[in-house]
C-alpha cells in the first residue's frame, strides 16, 4: 500500500468531502417538454470532428440521465466528445403521480421518434428518414432504454413512417428475462391471481417510486455491501477505484421512479409472460417484432450483471432476423460497469468505437430505419 497515496485520498475524502469529479460535461438544452428534454454536448476544444454520424444517447427510465456521464475520466459522453462525435442525450426527468397513464408505447411512438427527427435536422438531415446530407442518427441505450430504442425503430418500420436511424448499439439489455436468476423466483409470484395483487398496488399508488428503485439497485449489489468495508480499506490508496464506487454510489442514490403503467407493462409482458423472449411485444393494440428492427445492432452484455445476465441479453440476437448485421460481445462488470466501469474503457467503449466507425456510411447510402 502507498501510504503516501492513501493519507491524500482520506484527507480529501474528509476535509474536501470528495474523490469523484462530478462534473458534468456542459451540454445545452435543445427542445423540452414535460415529457423529455433534448440535450446536446457542447464539443470539445482542440478536438476535431471526426465527421461521422451523431450520437443520440437513449437512457432507461429510472436512472438518471448522468449514467452516461457517471465521472470525469469514466464518462461515456466525455469518451464520444474526444472521439470527435456529436452528442445528443434524452433526459426523461423524474416522473411523478400525474405521468402514472404513461406507456412504453409514449416513449417508443412519440418521444423517441420526435428526438430522433430532432437530432437529424439538426445534423443537416431531413428528420424524415431520406437519406441525405447529415441524415442517419446512432442509437446508444443502456438497459431498458435499448428496449426502447429497439422497438421503435421497429415500429416505425411497422408503421411505415421511416426514421433517420443509422444504427443502434444495445448495452445491458435484457430481452429473455426468464434468464435472469434475480427474477425466476419472481415469476411463480406474478402468476398468484393473474398478477391481479400487484396490478392493483401500482394502479392506487400510480407509480414504483424512486426510494424502491434506488433499494432495488442496492439490493443487487448486497454482496458487495457486506464486504464493502475491506473492499475500501484494501483500496484505500486506489484513488481512481475510490472515486468510480463514490461516483455509482452518488448514481445510486439519485434514481427516479417508473409510471405506474409502465412498470405495470413490464411486470405483465416482460416478468409474468416474457413476450419480448418471443420476439415482440403488444403495444397500442398492434404487435410490435423485433425482426422489423432494418439497421445494424450491436449488442453488449455484461459477464458479471445480474440484472442483465449475458444469456438474457444474448436472446436478442437471432431475433433481430431484419438487421443486415448484428454484432454480440461480451466485456467484463455488471449493469453499470458494462456502460461505465473502469474497464469498460478498454473493452466496451472501444467495441462500440468500432461498430459506429465500421457503419459510419456515407449520407446517400445510410441505412434508415423503416425504409
């Protein structure tokens, strides 16, 4: 152990009240609704664009939106400026009582598409889907936000209205949930009375409020928390391992609650019936498939996420049967740490660095969604 190393990181763990450099990366707010907020990252200076296609970030509902922006040095935003692409981000804000109507299929009909179009003109495009100068936007979505993104260009293929997609890239997400071990004791639960018990809590309490978010998360970790105290004591002169837990403690701690009718949805389609494991699910009253998704994909799955186990991210592959090409890799950490743990710079980022390079066409032959 340095000692020299360790009495720095008490002394500014105590006196100055941090490790982590929490500071986000300065970004200006585009467009905004209740619904969502459309945010792009200002560039970086001395860094030159790299002309490729934008960024559209896409995060899951209940995490905040600086999961992707976690810390300074393990910042997916930051890790995309110096790459020299632009970089947009949807920020869905914390969701209260009034927003418990809201379904998966607000987000997958008309929040997503509207950003989408957003982001292509602004880039030069049309925002309609023909492919022209700017046109063709990347999806990067974590967790549930790859459900998301997955489904509404799928949609919109279904739907015949053609969105400016060139790509998305899916990172911990899991679509065959019977796969996760966290849940499989679940599953018999949801089955007592059709569901029709917890149906009925999340209807009179009209959301899954953030302090069981927050718990729920935690509670994923718990064998972590027990040998939390030696982990930091054996680390103590590891400044940047100090600072990533300071910094996924902080993300933790800030988590928002669900819509009541969304969790309901994923309570009914994803942990009683798995419907997505099928290859679709029913929104709106019409049947949304997976194999409509017509752009590449790339999938990641973390080996050490419980929540998102690599057999559970893995089941969306060969439903992706209308993508002309689906990439699967593995990196190491859990449900975070995939996006942006300490390792996922040498394993995730780059993996997801080349998958944007390789589909980084030209505008007159971007692949677009629908068309």
């Amino acid at each position: 152990m340095h000692l020299v190393d360790a009495a720095a990181n008490v002394w500014d763990r105590v006196v100055v009240g941090h490790l982590a450099d929490l500071e986000r990366m300065p970004r200006e707010a585009i467009v905004g609704s209740p619904a969502g907020i459309l945010h792009r990252y200002r560039p970086l200076s001395g860094v030159d664009p790299s002309g490729g296609a934008p960024v559209l970030l896409v995060p899951p509902l209940g995490a905040p939106d600086f999961a992707y922006d976690l810390r300074r040095g393990c910042s997916l935003v930051e890790h995309l400026l110096l790459q020299g692409r632009t970089v947009y981000l949807i920020d869905y804000g914390p969701k209260s009582f009034s927003d418990r109507s809201l379904g998966i299929e607000h987000w997958v009909d008309d929040l997503l598409p509207a950003m989408i179009r957003e982001v292509a003109s602004l880039e030069g495009g049309s925002g309609e889907g023909t492919p022209g100068e700017g046109a063709g936007v990347h999806l990067v979505a974590w967790s549930l936000g790859g459900i998301f993104a997955l489904l509404t260009v799928a949609a919109a293929v279904q739907s015949r209205a053609p969105l400016p997609v060139r790509s998305i890239s899916v990172i911990g997400t899991p679509v065959d949930i019977s796969r996760v071990p966290l849940v499989a004791p679940l599953r018999p639960l949801a089955e007592v009375a059709g569901g029709r018990v917890v149906s009925s809590i999340y209807r009179g309490v009209g959301s899954f409020p953030a302090p069981v978010v927050s718990w729920a998360f935690h509670l994923t970790a718990v064998d972590k928390l027990v040998t939390r105290p030696l982990a930091l004591l054996s680390r103590i002169d590891d400044r940047d391992c100090l600072a990533q837990i300071e910094a996924v403690d902080h993300l933790m701690n800030n988590m928002h609650g669900y819509p009541g009718r969304v969790f309901g949805q994923i309570f009914h389609l994803l942990l009683r019936s798995n419907d997505l494991a099928s290859g679709g699910l029913r929104l709106g009253g019409r049947d949304v498939e997976l194999a409509d998704v017509d752009v590449p994909v790339l999938v990641v799955a973390g080996r050490d996420d419980v929540i998102a186990p690599l057999k559970a991210v893995r089941g969306a592959v060969p439903l992706l049967g209308g993508s002309p090409e689906v990439r699967y890799a593995t990196a190491p950490g859990g449900h975070l740490g995939v996006l942006t743990g300490r390792r996922a710079r040498d394993t995730t980022w780059p993996e997801l660095d080349r998958a944007l390079a390789d589909w980084d066409t030209p505008a007159d032959a971007a692949p677009v969604a629908g068309t």
